[in-house]
C-alpha cells in the first residue's frame, strides 16, 4: 500500500508529533487506514523480509511509541483497533512476539476484550499471540485472564467470529498449561477468576451440536478442533462434572463416528482418562491375595456363567492348588529349614505360576532365622543357591522377592543380566516388562512368549502386560502425534500389535482370570476404534464378544464377592459401556458434528499423510527395537501475513522450536539451520524462569550437536567444492 502514496506525503506522516498524528488519524476513514498510517509513522514494513529485519534493529523505539499510544489514547476505539491489528501482524515473527510479551503487552491486550467496538481485533491479535504456544503466554493467559476471555465469550454471539477467536485462545491456552502445571492448581485459579466452567462447557457443546453442525460446508468448521479440545481439557479439571453431563459423553462418544484416526483417537482417550478419574485405578490380580473357591463352591449363577462360556479350565483352581502347595512345602521345612531345596522348589514354583509364594507367618522365629513371614527367607535361600552355582533358580527367587518389595527397577536389571546368561527363561522377560510402561515392555513379552516350555500361567501374565502396554502406548502415540511425525507410524504400529494380543486373550484365558474383564473390554473398544464409521452403530459384527464380555463381567464381579473384596466396575468396563449407550443415539444426533470433525484441520492433516493401518513389516521392526529415525532438518515454510499484500512472506524457522522470524542466528557452514534468541544463552536461573531456561539449554544443546554434524568431511566437501565451483564461474 506504500508504494501508491506520494513520497511527499510519506515523508510529511513520519515527521508528524504523537499529537499531531493522532489529530491526522481521527480524519481516516476507518481503523484499517489508521493502521496503515501508524506503520508509515513508525517505518514499519512488514511486508517483506528486509522490513522485517529492519524492525528488528529499530524495535524499541517503536515499542516506546506503542506504549504511549495506548496510554494516552486507550478510549480511542479506531486508534486502539489499529494499533492492535498492527501488533498482531508484528507477532508473525515470533522473537518480537517475545519482546512484545516481555514489554508487559497481553494484559493491555486481554484489556481490550472489555469493550465490544475493540474486541473483535482484540481476539484476533491474542489468536496471533498464543498460537505458537509458548509457554509463558499459555499459562499467564489460563492462570491469569481466563476468565476475562471466558467473559468477553459469553458477551459474543454464540456464531460470531469472536467466539470463534475466544475459543481458540481457550484451547491452546489450557493445553500449553496442563502440560507444565498441576490440576489442583489450574482448578485453584479458575476458582479465584469465578469461571463459569459448566456455562463454557454448554457454549461450546451447543456450538459443536449446533452453529458448526448446521454449516458443515464452511470455514467455520475449522476450528471444530478447538471446540473439541476444550471439554478434553476441562474432563481433566472437573472429570465428576463432565461425567455427569450426558451432552459430554455423547460428544466424545460422536468422536468414534468420524472417518480420521486422528478425532476417534481424541475422543477414544478422552473417554478412557474420565472414566478412569470417576472408577480409579484397578488391579486385575488383586483377589489373588485371598483363598479362591474351588469350583464346586461356586455359587449356582457363576457356575452356570462358566457351563455357557463353555470350559472347564478354571484359574482360580490352579491358585488354589498352588496355595495348598506353598502350605505343604512351608509344612516340611517348619522344623529344619533347608533353604536349598527351599529356594529351589519355590524358584520351580514361580516358573508354573509366576506367584506361588504366599505370607504366610514363620513360626520358628529365632536369633539365627529372624523371619517374620516366609517371604522374608526368599534372599537368603538366594544367596544359598548362588554360592553353589545354580545361578539361574538363585536370580528367580531373588527377582521374585524384589517384585514382592515394589523394587520394580532392580528386579528388572538383575533380570536383564540374567538374560544374557540364560536367554530361553520366560520369568525374566516377566520381570523385564513389570518394570516399564513403554516399547521395552513390549519387546520383552514378545522375547518371552518366544521361550520354551512356557506355563499357561505365565502366557496368561505376558498376555495382559502386552495388550495394556500396547493399548496405551497406542493412544500416547496418536494423540500427541502428528500423521507425518513418526510417532503416528509408531501409534498405528502398536494398535496393532494390541489387537493381535487381545485377539490371543479372547481365545486362550480361563474365564475366571483376573484381568480378563478388562482385556474382553479392551478388545471391543479396540475395535470401536480401528473401525470407526466402518461399524454399524449398533455394533452387530461385535455382538459375540459383547455377549462373552458381559459373561465375563459377571463372573468377574461373583469372584471378587465370593473373596469378599466386592465387585469393581473397572473403568475400562465403564468406557465400552458408555459408549455402547451412546453410539446410536450420536451417530443421529450429533451427524452434523461428525461431518464437521471430517472436514476439520485434523482430518485435513491426515488425509493429505496418506496414512495407513501398520504392515507386518512395521510391527516386526517395532518389537525387534528398530529404532525409527529421527526428524530431518524442517523446511522453510512460507508464513502469510495477514493484512498484508496477497503475496506470502518467506520467513525463516527455528531449527528446534519451529518459530518463525527474520532475524535468527544462521549456520554458516550450510547455511539451512537456523536458532532463535542467541542473546539469552549466557543467562541462568534465577535470572531466567527454571522452565525457559531449560528450553533454552535445549536449543542450545542442539545447535552444538548440528554444528558437529555439519562440520563432518562429507558436509564441508560439498561446500568446499561448491565454493570453489562459484569461484571458479567466469565473471562477465
């Protein structure tokens, strides 16, 4: 727009006094006139990269005239709206974003949310200013003004343009935070600020079932994942009040309905972290502490339950006999403890059916066996086993022992080194996977499902610690993945690798196994999510394993009341039902917001991946620790300014946080990478916060490494010779 102005008249603009240019900009046609005005004062040129940097040099100067603008002239809705739209084209490049921040501007800019005239470019200018979601602005706008957007929100049209901005800032907002502060202190500050939370919650589902559903067509649809990203959130924060709001459930439940992985994903683990908040934790083995009934004690409906699954392998039978066979060894070495044959014949024990050891008490405690239960002889027999070599029975009954102790990272190290020694003895691969939640896990029930000899008993445990593992590295993996991040291929990888194991569960366990009601569970909400629309909301082709899991279910809640422990409603059985009430009823009320959740920036994102379910191959290489490579160097990416002329601005990244800007310290060895705030290297907590320091520390760390790769003989050859190349070009 410049370049259409006589440079007289330029030149007239940047000599005029902050008075003087006020008395100009209050004859201007509207606020976007204002704003071009403003910048040709200033000399601010953000349409290109020279200008860019040129602000860089000249910054403070122009942030002193901002602040004195907005301090004299706050009431003055056109000057205000033009100097906010100024700043928020500014906070493209996001090193002045951080120096706008620093300088004290988000409250100057949640400010201007008050007043209605102002508003709507306030929104925009906080969109601008969050969306990288830095750290710092996440939290002071959620622990701070939260409830100032969540005001200027419901003062907007529920379909406006603003409360579309409002909830975008909401959203990011509470992601940035949740990821760095605890929930009682995010609840703390909501209830300082009076947030209206189940008022925001019902704006946004109505806008989700309502304003969104009835344009699915439309640009508005965009920002669905915002929408969705704010009842997620506030389940963590309030998971009792978003469960017992049906809208809630179904909503979530309506995510499953959508043709991308990437929102039945969302909607999946939202779905999965409520119900476990309202359930609480479950141990699928806990009521193996007490005396099972043997079958014929079984109450008439449980024993008709085990006739129609059609069995008569029973796991509380083998408990049962191994507690007698514990008894009767604890019987033979009452008066002459033979810790030898002791160690071994619990170290055989342990490899049948994994926890054959039972604290029962020592009665013939004395100076020389200070023992207050038979547990507590465990590593003495150990240490009797080692010193004559039997050193694998020695590590099974210490391991064991550790276990028992919740000392869960030495067991698991004693068990890697025992590996190395005796490759082919499951109990170690047991102990390996107890110790971690993650790959390794998986890898070493994969190991141990592979060895000899192997007990149903011990199949049975490896089973369950696979598909949990898997299940939730699965949801870990897609939801923070983005489809062409390598996590995603990791994510799709071990659902897979889940189903195969809960398909083997389904086929092999005893009905009565502790845990079973939860993997029966698993395997229909696997189901539920790998198939998505594919399903008929009434779940037909599922309706064999619904009716063996509610079979399950029940003979599940008849054993822990005949242990006398009472019945646990696992929040795994409390998810598939959930959405087992609510698929049907969703699939027709809430079809306007599935249609939009396949049009959204998720479903965008995902279809251009092209992904697909995982090959054997990728499973293979998953479970074998194939280590998938890491990210290559990110492209420049072009960053459109918004107000400025219709052509796109190349703006340099970040190598390691991916923000843009003009002025980035560059390599100058390849002259590709590139890293922000070079100045703040030399400072230290308590000069900085702990938590921008270690950002800091991190990029720093990681431009060391680059400059050691990009120093390599293959890198500087290819410079050299493509130096000498342009040295040796003939000038004209």
């Amino acid at each position: 727009m410049a370049s259409a102005q006589p440079e007289d008249a330029l030149d007239q603009i940047r000599k005029l006094s902050l008075q003087e240019f006020v008395n100009v900009s209050s004859h201007a046609p509207g606020w976007q006139d204002v704003c071009w005005m403003i910048a040709e004062w200033l000399d601010i040129d953000i349409e290109s990269r020279a200008g860019f940097k040129r602000l860089h040099r000249n910054f403070s100067q122009v942030l002193a005239k901002f602040r004195e603008l907005y301090t004299k002239h706050r009431n003055n809705d056109v000057l205000i709206n033009a100097l906010i739209a100024l700043i928020r084209d500014i906070f493209a490049d996001a090193v002045l974003r951080d120096r706008i921040y620093d300088d004290g501007w988000l409250p100057r800019i949640v400010s201007v949310l008050e007043r209605r005239e102002t508003r709507d470019v306030g929104f925009k200018c906080l969109v601008r200013f969050i969306m990288h979601r830095s750290s710092d602005i996440c939290i002071e706008v959620c622990m701070n003004y939260f409830g100032d957007v969540c005001y200027a929100l419901f003062d907007s049209p529920i379909a406006s343009p603003a409360a579309t901005d409002a909830i975008e800032v909401l959203a990011n907002s509470l992601i940035g935070t949740m990821a760095v502060h605890k929930v009682s202190s995010m609840v703390a500050a909501f209830t300082r600020m009076n947030v209206e939370v189940e008022r925001l919650l019902n704006l946004v589902l109505d806008r989700m079932q309502g304003c969104l559903a009835n344009k699915p067509g439309s640009s508005i649809c965009l920002s669905t994942c915002h929408e969705l990203m704010v009842p997620i959130c506030l389940s963590n924060l309030y998971p009792k009040l978003l469960f017992s709001s049906q809208r809630t459930l179904q909503c979530f439940t309506a995510c499953l309905r959508s043709s991308w992985l990437n929102i039945r994903v969302l909607g999946m683990r939202a779905l999965c972290d409520l119900c476990f908040e309202i359930a609480g934790p479950t141990n699928p083995f806990e009521f193996t502490h007490f005396l099972p009934p043997i079958p014929e004690e079984f109450p008439p409906e449980i024993m008709a339950a085990h006739v129609e699954y059609g069995t008569t392998e029973f796991y509380g039978q083998v408990n049962f006999e191994s507690r007698v066979w514990f008894g009767e060894l604890v019987d033979e070495h009452s008066d002459n403890l033979d810790l030898f044959n002791f160690g071994m014949a619990v170290a055989n024990g342990i490899l049948e059916v994994e926890h054959p050891i039972w604290p029962l008490p020592f009665e013939q405690k004395s100076a020389a066996q200070p023992f207050d239960t038979w547990i507590d002889v465990l590593p003495h027999a150990a240490r009797v086993l080692r010193s004559r070599s039997e050193f694998d029975y020695a590590d099974i009954v210490e391991i064991k022992y550790l276990m028992g102790a919740k000392q869960w990272k030495t067991a698991s190290d004693r068990a890697r080194k025992a590996a190395k020694r005796s490759p082919d003895v499951v109990f170690w691969y047991y102990a390996i996977s107890m110790a971690t939640d993650d790959d390794e896990a998986l890898r070493a029930v994969k190991r141990g499902l592979q060895c000899p000899n192997i007990s149903q008993h011990m199949r049975i445990a490896l089973l369950y610690r696979a598909s949990r593992t898997a299940w939730d590295l699965t949801l870990t993996k897609l939801t923070k993945g983005d489809p062409e991040d390598p996590s995603w291929d990791e994510g799709l990888a071990y659902l897979a690798v889940c189903q195969q194991n809960l398909k083997t569960a389904y086929e092999v366990y005893p009905p009565d196994t502790p845990g079973f009601d939860i993997l029966i569970n698993l395997l229909i909400l696997s189901n539920i999510l790998r198939q998505g629309p594919q399903l008929p909301p009434d779940l037909r082709p599922l309706k064999p394993i619904l009716k063996k899991a509610r079979l399950i279910s029940q003979i599940d809640d008849g054993m822990r009341v005949r242990c006398g422990i009472g019945p646990k409603y696992n929040s795994t059985r409390m998810t598939k039902d959930v959405i087992v009430e609510n698929l049907l009823t969703t699939s027709i009320d809430w079809n306007g917001f599935i249609q939009c959740t396949n049009s959204s920036t998720f479903a965008f994102s995902e279809r251009d991946a092209k992904k697909t379910a995982a090959t054997v191959e990728q499973i293979e290489d998953l479970l074998s620790g194939v280590q998938i490579s890491s990210h290559p160097l990110p492209k420049r990416t072009t960053v459109k300014i918004v107000g400025a002329s219709s052509h796109a601005i190349r703006l340099y990244q970040c190598s390691w946080c991916m923000s843009p800007s003009a002025a980035l310290r560059k390599c100058s060895i390849c002259g590709k990478a590139y890293y922000c705030n070079p100045q703040w290297y030399s400072l230290s907590p308590p000069e900085i916060s702990s938590d921008l320091y270690t950002f800091l520390f991190s990029q720093k760390k990681h431009w060391k490494e680059h400059k050691k790769v990009c120093k390599s003989r293959e890198i500087s050859t290819d410079e050299t010779s493509s130096r000498s190349s342009k040295d040796s070009t003939p000038k004209s």
